[in-house]
C-alpha cells in the first residue's frame, strides 16, 4: 500500500457518515473547522470576513459543505484546484461569506463577546456521541494514520498546545490512550496529538466510525505481529545455533588437551566414553550423545561429564568448554 492511501481510504469512510442528532453534527461541524479552517479578512472600510475550509478529501469537502447546510441553512461556495505543475494534489475548498460570526460562534471559535476562544469548547462534547463526532471531525481536520503493515502510529495536529491538550484530555474520556506533544519542524515547532500502539489505534478508529478501516487495520495488526514474532524465534533459534556450535568447539579442545595431557587409559571409563563420543560427532547436541551412550545418560549427565573432562584439561578449558547461559539451569553431575 503506497504511503499514505490508508489515512486517504480511513477519511473518505468517515466523511460518509452523516450524524442525524443536531448535538453530534454541531461537534464534527466545529472540529473541522477548528483544524482545517482559516479565516480572511477582505476590505479596507468595515473588513469582510471570509471562511475557508481547504483539504485535500473530497469527501472532507463534501461533508463540511453539508454540515453547514445542515446546521445553519447557509450555502458555501464550492471550490477545487486541480493538480498540476505547482499543485502535487488536487485540493478543495468550501468557501463561506455570509453568516461567518454566527457560524464561528455556534462552532466555539468565537466567545460571546466576539473573541476567538481556544481550545475544545466543553458545551459541544458532553456527551459520548458528540465527542466521538468532535474527535472524528479533528481527524477529519488534520489527522494521519500509517498503514496496517507499517509501525503503529497515528496523530492529529493541532493549532496550539491549547488545543492539542484539549484533544488529548477528550481522546481519554473515549478511553482512547493519547498524548499531546510538540515536534520541532522547518516551520518552527507545532503541537499534536498522537496515538501509539497497534491495539490502542485500531480502538480509535472504531470510536470514530471508521469499522471497515478497523478491520483492515486489525487484519494487518495480526500479521505484522506473527511475522515479528516468527523473525524473533529465528533470530533467537540462529543465536542458540552459535552457541550450540561454540560450547560444542570448545567440549572438543577440552577433551583433546584431556586426552593429549593424560592419555586415553588414564581417563576413567566414563569420561572416555563422552570423550570418544563427543570428538567423532562434534556437532551432535548433548542429548544425541547421551543417547548413544551404553547405557543412555540424560544431557545432564553428559554436560558433567564434559565438564569433568575440562577440568582435567586444566587452563581455560575448564573455564569454557560446556559452559552453560548464565540463565539456563545447572544440572547436579
């Protein structure tokens, strides 16, 4: 899946969702544009105020030119850019000029005495319903998800650390684990709101609406995590291979400078047996060995045996040759 198609196909399922309660389409109308919108001021005498909602969804597009529709019987203008040489994507806007104060303080961007006002106004997000639109609206808005088969991350950005601690205090009464941080950019430093964690994202997408991106999103999740898995037991299973193959290299030296230092009719029956058996199958693990003995011994048994042998080789032989993982467990000769 090419870099960013996923948020594409997640924001396009969520901009088809049309809330019917006024109290759910009030909250997304009010996070879209406290995330995507910007206001213009025309004019010199008695300034005119221009809002523009710009994205690069037109499903976002959509939805937001029917919220306002919807909630304030106002008719946005509709606009879209087409991609070319100086435009990487086609962009849209939806453009409105009249009723904009009204329509802003419905919204909670202005406060009653026509002031622009932070953060997540409290009044629109009581309950459950509302504040999963209010969440969904600032995806909507300025929100990114990695793909299902890529490292688990999502984040919404947001216009001022006021803004971003509101979301994240709004994503925990969803019981969504979220944390508002700042990263430093070429613009200077901007504050978000970030998701970590493949269970904790596939929750949030379900809570904003998003249930066909959940189940791709899960689908991936599993598969990402058994193939992690599978990689570890491989890394692990090669690691205990060269440890297998050390221990078994340096049992061999131990036992030659044993039987170049004592002789072979010095060596005790037992230990020779091992000794025998370990220098014609230098790769066979100890419970091969134990098996072929006459009669057969545990692996327990031919470890202490081996280390006997290291013993009687002196030097750093006796140090080495079977030493066990400082982990595994020590079995009584």
């Amino acid at each position: 899946m090419a870099r960013g198609q996923f948020a594409v196909r997640v924001k396009e399922e969520l901009a088809a969702l049309r809330p019917s309660a006024p109290s759910e389409r009030r909250a997304l109308l009010a996070a879209l544009l406290r995330f995507a919108a910007t206001l213009h001021l025309a004019g010199t005498v008695g300034p005119r105020v221009t809002l523009v909602l710009a994205t690069e969804s037109g499903g976002v597009a959509r939805l937001a030119f029917w919220l306002l529709h919807a909630s304030y019987g106002v008719r946005p203008e509709f606009r879209m850019r087409t991609r070319g040489a100086l435009v990487a994507r086609a962009r849209y806007e939806v453009v409105l000029a009249e009723r904009v104060e009204r329509v802003l303080g419905g919204a909670g961007i202005l406060d009653g005495s026509g002031q622009l006002a932070g953060g997540v106004p409290a009044r629109l997000v009581r309950g459950r319903a509302a504040a999963a639109c209010y969440a969904r609206g600032a995806f909507l808005g300025r929100g990114s998800v990695t793909a299902p088969t890529r490292a688990p991350h999502l984040e919404v950005g947001t216009p001022d650390e006021h803004g971003a601690r509101d979301l994240a205090a709004l994503l925990a009464r969803l019981d969504l684990p979220a944390a508002a941080g700042v990263r430093a950019g070429a613009h200077g430093e901007t504050w978000r709101v970030v998701v970590k964690g493949g269970e904790a994202i596939g929750r949030t997408l379900a809570t904003l609406g998003a249930r066909d991106a959940y189940l791709s999103w899960e689908d991936g999740r599993i598969r990402r995590e058994v193939r992690g898995e599978a990689v570890r037991l491989a890394n692990a299973d090669e690691a205990n291979l060269r440890r297998s193959v050390a221990a078994a290299m340096a049992q061999v030296a131990a036992v030659e400078r044993a039987v170049t230092r004592l002789g072979w009719e010095r060596l005790p029956s037992d230990l020779a047996a091992v000794a025998t058996l370990r220098l014609a199958h230098p790769d066979a693990t100890l419970a091969e060995l134990g098996a072929a003995l006459d009669p057969p011994r545990s692996k327990g048994a031919v470890l202490a045996r081996l280390r006997r042998l290291a013993a009687l080789a002196g030097g750093e032989g006796a140090a080495t040759a079977g030493r066990p993982r400082p982990s595994s467990r020590r079995v009584p000769p």
